[in-house]
C-alpha cells in the first residue's frame, strides 16, 4: 500500500475507527448522559397481565407522593385524541391503555415527577382493576375456534388474523410436486428472541412552550421516519418537531418502532411546559419492545431421482404480538420471506404467510437482518440439510450440485427477486478448503464408530439487502431512498451529514472512507454527522444491512457531483479544457503533463476565491440515492460440534465463516461486524429464548432468565472472503453487517443435527439447550 493511500483512508483500508476516540475514553454522549435544566422524569407502569379488561383506575395515592407533577391515564391521553397511534406496519397501538391490556407489560399509566425515583415510588401507587380474560400465547391458539378476541376495538375485526399473503407460482408448484422422486418435509420453530441492546430505549421531550418546537432526545435508528410518526399523531408541524439521536448503544431492530414511552412523554411535556425524562429498565425493554422472530414455519421440498431440486413448498404462521407495528416494506407483509429459495437454482415454489394477534408484546423486529431473512435462511438451510440426509447424498455435494451456477447471473427466483451477481460454488469451495472437509469427515466417521457423538453443519446463504428501489419498497408511503449531504470547505475539510444512524457500524469511519476514496480528501478530514433532523437530509434510517449499500452510495453520488465541480474548477485554475484533464486521487492533472495539477483543496478554496465567470460559489450537494434493485451478499459457513451423551452439551469445535459483500470499504469494520453477527447466531442457536406460560406471563424478562452470549462460551470464529462486486452498484459494495446472522444459526442446528442424526433424530427447535438434546437421545434410547 502507498503512502498516499494510506494518508487517505479510501476504500480497502483498515484505518482505525474514527469514533472509537471517545468510545474509548468514556466520552461517548448517550442519551442518558443528557439533562436539561427543569427536567422532570417519566415512569410507566405496565401490566402484570396478559390479556385483561380495565374496571378501574385510581391514581389518587400516586397523585399525593411528594415529587409528583402529573399521572397520566389513558383516558387523559384519550382527551387529547392521543390514546392509539399509528403503526410502521400500518396498524394501530394502543399508547396508554383504555379499555383492556393485551399483553403482559402493555403501557397503562405513567407518573411525572421531579425525580426518577419519585415517579417510580408513585407509579407503584396507582391501583388498578382487572377483569382477566382467556390469553392467546400462539398463532394455533389465535386460530382455535372459540379463541378470545384479542383486537376487538377495530372496526370488523373478527378473528385474530392479520394478513394473508404469497409468492410464487402455486399451480406450477403443485404440477412439480406431483412429479417428484421424493418430498422432504420439515416443519421448525423459529422463537422468540430479543434484540437486547446494551442501552434500553429512552427519550427526553423538550416542548417549547413560547415557540411550540417538539425537540426529542431519542435511541432512534430511524429519526426522520419517527418524525413523520410523531406529527401524523400529534397533530404537530413537522417543521416543528427536531428529532436527536445522540449515541446509541446497539440498536438491532429494537430501536425502529414508535414506543408508547415516546408519546406519553412528549405529550407530558407539552402539556406541563417543562422537559420529560423516560429511560426503560432492562426488564421493560425485555418485556415490552420489539421482539423478533416468533416464525412458525413448514417447508417441503420436492427433488428427482438425481437429487436436482425441482420445487419448493412453504407456509408460515407469523406470531405479531398484540400490535402489528414491526417496520416492513409495505408490499411485503412477512417482510422479505420470499428469498427463502436461497442460493438454489429452484424452478418454481410457493410461499405463503399469514399473521395473527396474540397476547405478547408486538414487534416482529428485523433483528440484525433484512425483513425476516434470517428465518427464511433458517428454513431452507434447515430443509436442504434434510433433504441431504434422507437421500444419502453429502450435504455439501448436495448444495453444489444445485446452487444457481456463476453464469446464470443476473437470476430469476421463483419468487422474483433478481439476484444480481454471486459465486456460490466458490465460497463454498473456499469454506470446505478451509475446514480441511474431506479429512473432517474421515475423523467424524472413525469416531463415530467409537461410539463418539459428533457432527459436521454447513449452510449456505443469501441474502437480499439495500431496501430498497421506491417502486417497490417503501414504509408507510415513504420511499426507501437515503441521502447524504457534502459540504466542502474552504480550506479542503468537509463536513458529510446523512439520512442513516449509526448503532455501533462505525459510519464516521466508513462513509469518510468513501469520500476520500472518490474525493481524495483525507478520510481524517472529513467530519461525519447524523442523527439530527434539523440538519441531516432525510432519510430512511438504518436496519435491515441498508446503511452501505443505500446511504453509502449516496455519499458515492454527491462526492462525483462534487468532484465534476471540482474538475471544471480545475480547469479555469489550470488554463485548460476540461477534456484534458485526467483525474487521479486528489488531484487533477493535464494529459501527458503530470506535473501541471491541481488538488482537490485548491479547488475547493477556489470555489470560494476564484469562480469561472456564472459558475455559482461553494463547493456542496446533496443526493437521494434510490437504489435499482437490492444487493445480495452470500456465503457458507460450516460448524463442527461434539455432543455428549451423558448430558447432552454440545460444544462447538469449530467455526468457518466465508462471506461475499462485495467491495469491503474498511477490512477492519467488516470482519467486526461477522465476529458480531457470529456470536448473536452462536446464542440464537444455543442460549437466547424468551417464551411464555399459558397465562401470557413472559418468561426471559431479565438476563438471568435471558441468556446472552459471553466470551465464555463463545467459540473462536475462523473468517473467509470470496469478492463479487455487485454490478449495478456505484460502490460494488452488497452489504454484510446482517449477514452473519443469517448464515449462522442454520449452520449450528445442522451440525447438531448430523452428530444426532445416526440415532434417527433429524430436528430439534432453537435454542439447542442440554437438555433438549439429552432428552433426544434418551428418547431413542440412547445412554453415555
């Protein structure tokens, strides 16, 4: 590398995060560290019960605490037309509960006081009176004939059904079907599972009573999106709401939606006049925010005698919660299921989905992935790995002889995504090589003759990112473009502000990466704002592995907006014609006179000194890039595991991840992001369930209950690289930071799976716990 490049910091280069500075030290400005003069605090009570209608309210005892300013009951939010709210799914939520609880830590009340520790002693005070009704904890039981009507304040809501909906070509299927060698079915349990950031969500309300400007203090992954939100239902300009995300500690899909927290809390401020404080505990962001997954789902797969793979087959039940309020694609109710053909050369399938109400907290949460890809990867890999079994075939061999070859690309699915570049062969042979597969499976053999209980998994996946091209993907109207915004001073700095927000990727590293890769400024040079509606262009926010391949190409656009700008800038300093002058990082030049140049900070000082005549000043733009089709990063990773008999641990022996993203703008930054995703798929698959009893009561509310991946158990991860620009891209960049998770947990069940599968045992549900796997094994009467 040349020492030019590297005082650049451009694309490819490991440079060291640039926000890591204050992270470090303990200067990061997080939401909680915010205190405004006059601040009240905000607390919530919830309720203990799963599904119950509201006899009574009596606030009397909170109201007389000392410290108490105001008790705000849903009846009171109803006053001000306040108590439901609009969904990002296009449904409607309850902000305060007025009529009955739906889920167990439903919003019900909150207490204003002059101290957090006063709103809370007073929310205990408030006496509520419950009549309890049947709860509904599944889609079977929400289907049940005679099942208690969960959503019965919506108009002609008659059943706990939310949607319907399907991909794919049914008759063409079902023709392909009745012509099969032989089905595979499986049928799998995708559960519950939480994002669990290290910082809960949380706000502060500050509503100028002179101006009447709305200025929240948000965890906010999405802040124009929320600020859309909050005006269509507080009634509130939008120029008169400014939305601030500060730092925030892990976001994962639980820091989209619009909580009732939110509202209460900026209506309490505009009512009292004063600012509102309202952080969650752990239990609370446990309990009541956006879960993800809860997927009941079946698949069948159709081959011929040669194990080609001729059709796919597959419903899903989607467990909603008691509110459909998960960000999704408006035209795609389950989200990006569809992509569940994978990396299969697959002629023709049918996907169904339908989703109901239940009594559990709402969400359906893209956590760490792009609309419910993880459990279509989940699915297929599952399914495929089967299919593999029960045909004798090797489960690698198998899904080489059927991936969507190199040069059928760009590809079709049978459900119509157009899959735009890919190798999948490669990162396969890559992943095997790296494992040493062919002697890996001579070992497993030889030690399974020894009566040792061990297993190879391997898993391939892609994924469908960058959400998305406006004609098709948008969230409640709102087309799925971002945007960034460039501003090159004087002197040659540049200011980069954009419509993403980071939790944690490194953006102020990364997007400096890229304008110093098509700008030559110092990647050092160039500050990298977000988060704050009042000066960032609007944007979409960041989920869903779209900040890269949406925001980053963006930042891509205007920097060679900028940069044609600049040559004509260049070219008054130079004397010269545009036509001769030839670009080359950081500086323009005259053709075959190297040494005639100009940099690209004296063209940025002379847009400001020394302008051709009607050309106008300054050097900046702005530009909203709408992406032409999604990204699909791919990839295999293979586990080895050893399970023992006696009690049923599994332990993972090793791990290979091989990833395609496409261009890596920081190395670095990337490979965190996999050891990231990684180690969520390593919990997933063996540790992290939140479930509930038949009464609704939530079972994982807090981190003893809810397991959480340590370095302790964590396996050690051996990372891989294969490269396929995507070709349609300004960057060549596909996306990754979601990937990992995706391709993971499939991996881990497999290699579970083909350790037990000698005994005849062929699926277990997630989290693969010891006990689970002991009772397996005992039930085929298996004994250490």
């Amino acid at each position: 590398m040349s020492s030019t490049m590297h005082m650049h910091g451009g694309i490819g280069e490991s440079i060291k995060r640039k926000e890591d500075a204050r992270f470090l030290r303990g200067k990061g400005n997080y939401l909680d560290d915010f205190v405004l003069p006059n601040m009240l605090h905000m607390a919530i009570l919830r309720s203990p019960h799963a599904h119950a209608r509201i006899k009574s309210v009596d606030t009397k005892a909170a109201s007389a605490k000392p410290g108490v300013i105001a008790v705000v009951t849903g009846e009171l939010m109803a006053q001000h037309k306040l108590a439901w709210m609009p969904t990002l799914s296009g449904d409607t939520q309850a902000v305060l509960a007025t009529d009955k609880v739906r889920f167990q830590g439903q919003e019900v009340a909150a207490v204003i006081a002059e101290t957090k520790y006063q709103a809370e002693d007073a929310r205990d005070a408030i006496e509520i009176e419950y009549d309890i009704l049947p709860a509904v904890t599944n889609p079977d039981g929400a289907k049940a004939p005679g099942a208690a009507l969960i959503r019965d304040e919506k108009e002609g809501q008659k059943d706990n059904h939310i949607y319907h909906w399907e991909s794919g070509d049914q008759a063409t299927t079902q023709a392909a079907f009745a012509k099969a060698h032989k089905v595979v079915r499986l049928h799998t349990f995708y559960p519950r599972c939480h994002p669990a950031p290290l910082e809960t969500c949380g706000c502060i309300a500050d509503v100028n009573g002179v101006t009447g400007k709305a200025t929240i203090y948000m965890t906010s992954q999405a802040p124009h999106a929320i600020r859309t939100v909050f005006a269509l239902v507080t009634g509130l300009p939008e120029q008169q709401i400014r939305i601030i995300s500060p730092d925030i500690g892990g976001g994962f899909g639980n820091k989209v939606p619009v909580y009732p927290g939110y509202v209460v809390a900026t209506a309490a401020s505009l009512l009292i006049g004063r600012p509102v404080k309202w952080v969650e505990d752990r239990s609370e962001n446990l309990i009541s925010t956006g879960f993800a997954r809860d997927f009941h789902m079946t698949g069948d797969l159709a081959v011929d005698k040669n194990g080609k793979m001729l059709a796919l087959r597959v419903h899903l039940d989607s467990d909603n919660g008691a509110f459909f309020s998960d960000a999704q694609p408006s035209k795609f109710k389950a989200g990006l299921f569809h992509i569940v053909t994978g990396s299969y050369d697959i002629p023709t399938a049918h996907v169904t989905a339908d989703g109901y109400y239940t009594n559990k907290a709402p969400g359906g949460v893209a956590y760490r992935c792009s609309f419910r890809v993880t459990e279509a990867s989940y699915l297929i890999e599952r399914l495929v790995s089967n299919a593999a079994f029960e045909l004798g075939m090797d489960q690698a061999e198998f899904r080489k002889w059927n991936f969507i070859q190199p040069e059928q690309f760009p590809y079709t699915s049978a459900t119509g995504w157009v899959y735009d570049s890919g190798d999948y062969p490669k990162a396969m042979d890559v992943a095997l090589k790296q494992l040493g597969y062919d002697d890996l499976k001579k070992d497993v053999e030889a030690r399974r003759k020894k009566g040792e209980v061990t297993g190879i998994g391997i898993a391939s996946f892609t994924e469908v990112v960058g959400a998305g091209h406006g004609a098709e993907f948008d969230i409640l109207g709102l087309r799925m473009f971002d945007s960034a915004e460039l501003r090159v001073h004087p002197t040659g700095k540049a200011l980069l502000r954009m419509g993403v927000k980071s939790q944690g990727q490194g953006h102020e590293t990364t997007f400096a990466q890229i304008v110093a890769e098509e700008l030559g400024i110092p990647a050092q040079d160039v500050l990298v704002e977000e988060g704050d509606t009042d000066t960032a262009p609007y944007g979409l926010g960041t989920y869903a592995s779209r900040s890269t391949p949406v925001a980053g190409a963006a930042t891509a656009m205007v920097s060679r907006q900028l940069r044609e700008k600049a040559r004509k800038l260049a070219a008054h300093l130079l004397e010269a014609n545009e036509e001769d002058l030839v670009w080359e990082r950081g500086k323009f030049y005259v053709k075959g006179s190297p040494e005639k140049s100009k940099t690209i900070q004296e063209a940025a000082f002379a847009a400001y000194t020394n302008l051709p005549e009607g050309m106008q000043a300054g050097l900046e733009g702005v530009h909203y890039y709408d992406p032409p089709n999604m990204t699909y990063p791919f990839g295999t990773y293979a586990v080895v595991v050893d399970v023992d008999k006696g009690t049923g641990q599994v332990k993972v022996k090793r791990m290979v991840a091989v990833d395609d993203c496409g261009v890596r703008i920081n190395p670095m930054i990337v490979e965190g992001q996999i050891q990231g995703g990684l180690t969520e798929g390593f919990g997933i698959a063996f540790m992290e369930l939140i479930t509930f009893d038949n009464e609704g009561n939530c079972i994982g509310s807090n981190f003893m209950d809810y397991l959480l991946p340590t370095a302790w158990e964590t396996p050690k991860f051996e990372i891989g690289q294969t490269v396929t620009p995507s070709p349609h891209h300004p960057l060549g960049a596909k996306g990754v930071g979601e990937s990992a998770t995706v391709g993971s947990p499939a991996a881990y069940v497999n290699a579970v799976i083909d350790a037990l599968s000698p005994y005849g045992i062929t699926n277990i549900d997630m989290p693969v716990t010891s006990d689970k796997v002991w009772a397996a094994l005992r039930s085929k009467g298996v004994t250490e």
